[in-house]
C-alpha cells in the first residue's frame, strides 16, 4: 500500500480563480422578491438590483400570475371553468348526482338479488 501523496496543490488553481473573478468585476448585487399567485404559492425570484421589479412573476409552481402582494394576488388565467361554472354546468353536475343514486340503488338491488339465491341453496 502505497506512498502518500499530496494531491492538492494550492499556487495554480488559487491564481486562475483570482483571474476569473477579476475580469468578470464585481459580483451584482442580488436582491430576493417575493411573489405569491392566486394558490399562495411563493416565488422568489433573484433579481439584479439595478432591474425593476416586475409587477408580477409566473408562480414557479402553477405557472400563473404571482404577485408581490400577498393578500391580493393577480387573477388567474387561461383555465377556464376551473373555478367559475356555469348554470350549465350545474345542471349537469346535479343530473349526474340523481343518476349516481339511481345507479346505487340498482347496484344495491342486484346485491340482495344476488344474495338471497346464495342463502336459499344453502
Ligand atoms: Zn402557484
């Protein structure tokens, strides 16, 4: 088993880093701005401090429009009938209700249907 080395040598890496940071100037200065979409999703975009604000930021994890104020964030777009629904809508929602029981009470006929046989061959 072997001889040790020394793997890290200090000198050369050190003075291409300093090179790198030199010509690239100071780092920008970054600031963090929240930004909250209609699901209260926050976002936290790094911004550049010489860039204003935007007024709103795409929600990083919905997609939609997140504001900086939290208690009033922008609208949502482009899903429609996702939280608004028409009388239409209703309509068919309740049909499909009465439809449903009329299917469970079937489902439930057919049980005991099934069921009594079972108990009578015994
Ligand atoms: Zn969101």
């Amino acid at each position: 088993m072997g001889s040790r080395r020394t793997v890290l040598r200090g000198g050369r890496l050190g003075g291409a880093a300093g090179a790198e940071v030199d010509r690239g100037g100071p780092l920008q200065p970054r600031r963090g701005v929240s930004y909250w979409c209609h699901a209260g999703h926050e976002s936290r975009p790094q911004l550049a401090s010489d860039v204003p604000a935007p007024d709103t930021w795409d929600c990083a994890v919905c997609g939609q429009p997140a504001g900086a104020d939290k208690d009033e964030p922008p609208a949502r777009v482009g899903m429609a009938g996702a939280s608004h629904k028409t009388p239409y809508e209703f309509l068919m929602m309740r049909r499909t209700e009465a439809e449903g029981e009329k299917l469970l009470a079937e489902a439930l006929d057919n049980l005991h249907a099934t069921r009594t046989p079972s108990r009578r061959s015994r």
